[in-house]
C-alpha cells in the first residue's frame, strides 16, 4: 500500500512515500495534475519510495495565474524536485510522460540521475506542429491573441475537447482518474493560449546525445499527437536506449494498455534502480 505524505518544495506541492533508497520522481503531462499518475505510483511504490508533483500554476502547487502552462518554469520545477530527491535518496530515476516525457529527456541531459522512463513522449516540437495540421496555425494566432490580451487577463483555450489543444481523448483519462480517486481531482480544462507560442521550438530531440544513463522510451505505433517516427529518432540517438511499442494511440497506454506498459517500466526500473 503506498502511504503518501505532502512535501513542500518551494511553491511546488509533492506527494512522497518513502520505501528505500531508491526513488522514483514522477511529474504530469499537458495541463494535468499529479493525480492522473495514480495508478503508476501505486505500482512502482510496491517497489521504490516516490515523489509525485504539481507543477507550479497547476493543482494543489501555488503560482498566478493558475493553469499557465511555462516550458521554462516546468523546467525549473523539475530541477528542484530533482535536487530534492537526490539529497535523500542514493538512486533516483525520473519518469515522464507526454509533454512531461520531453521534460525528463531535457534533465537527464544536464543531471546525473539513474534511469529515465519517457512515455509517448514528446521529442519534437516541429514534428509536433506539423502533425496538427491548420489547427497548429489556428492555435499560433490565438498564443498571439492571448500575449495581446495578456495584461487584461489573456485569452484562455481548452485543454482537452472538439475545440481543444488536445482531442476529447484526454477526457477519458479524467474520467478514468476520476473513478480511481475518492477525492475530487483538482484539474481545471483551460489553459492560456500563449503555450502554442512555445510549442514549435521546444525540441528535447537535440540533447538526448548527452544523457549518460539508460531511457526507455514506450511508443504508441499509433500516436498522432507525439508522431512515433520522431520518438524512435531520438531513442536512436541516445546512447542506452531500450525501446517498447504498443499499439493505439497516445492515451492508450493509459488505459487499454496501461498493464503492459507499467510492467514493461517496473522492469526496466528494477534492472536499474536494483
């Protein structure tokens, strides 16, 4: 049974449970919260202690105005929750998946950590646009709209939905956190335009010639939302890369393929983290 206590990290709010030396840093995709990796740290936990954070603007963590996504400050928050997590533990391993997947490739690329786990991840921020099509286009011109509009509270988009940054699918996965927890999950379906700015220049492809430990990259065959060809480029460039493919699409492994997947990560963590 994994028994959570709450942990401060400067503005950042984290759940840990401590089980040995060895930890696993686990942070949320695109616009979600800490919650929606529920069932992940219940699996690993069985195994390995566990920090779980919000970023800052989202969930329980501090940071106005609320829902802003920022690659730069989820950056950031991710550095201090590494830091933390190496003060205390002797090995630590960093887990991401989606937006967050690129996230982990970015800091393994500048920190000592043990093992990395990105999921579906996104590699490529030009793949990624181009794989949006007209609605990459729509999107820019609303980031602009948002920056205009930005000292008079900004221009807010949906996350998820037909009119989302991202398809109804996510919606499923709310659901299906939703059901897994007792408590209401603080998730929020907004976020400020402005993010789509950032989008095509964010490109955790280009460093991952410079991560030292072993990754493990799963990739869903039929993803359109972090194109697989871009994925297996990256894993091609890193030096110790063990690669998994599932079928379906990006929230598969969610939820039809969230066995496989979670059995193919514990694993992996468990030839690396001992």
């Amino acid at each position: 049974m994994v028994k959570w206590k709450d942990v401060w990290i400067g503005e950042i709010h984290a759940w840990e449970h401590e089980r040995g030396d060895s930890c696993v840093v686990m942070g949320h995709g695109f616009g979600a919260v800490k919650d929606m990796l529920i069932p992940y740290a219940e699996k690993f936990g069985e195994h390995f202690s566990l920090v779980l954070f919000d970023y800052r603007h989202f969930g329980r963590s501090k940071g106005e105005p609320r829902q802003l996504i920022s690659v730069k400050k989820q950056l950031e928050d991710w550095r201090s929750v590494v830091e933390y997590a190496g003060r205390k533990y002797k090995k630590v391993a960093i887990w991401g998946s989606s937006f967050s997947g690129g996230h982990v490739l970015e800091i393994a690329s500048e920190r000592d950590v043990d093992a990395v786990v990105s999921q579906v991840p996104f590699v490529d921020g030009v793949e990624v646009a181009k794989s949006m099509g007209a609605r990459s286009a729509k999107f820019v011109a609303l980031g602009l709209l948002d920056l205009l509009l930005s000292p008079f509270g900004g221009f807010k988009v949906p996350i998820a939905g037909d009119r989302g940054l991202l398809p109804s699918d996510y919606l499923r996965l709310v659901e299906e956190t939703q059901r897994h927890c007792p408590w209401k999950i603080p998730w929020e379906n907004y976020t400020f335009a402005r993010v789509s700015l950032s989008i095509p220049f964010y490109r955790p492809i280009r460093k991952v010639d410079r991560i030292r430990c072993p990754v493990f990259y799963l990739i869903a065959e039929g993803d359109t939302l972090t194109p697989p060809s871009a994925v297996l480029k990256a894993a091609q460039r890193t030096k110790r890369a063990e690669v998994m493919k599932v079928k379906g699409g990006h929230f598969d492994v969610y939820l039809e393929h969230f066995e496989v997947v979670s059995d193919g990560e514990l694993k992996f963590l468990k030839r690396h983290l001992g």
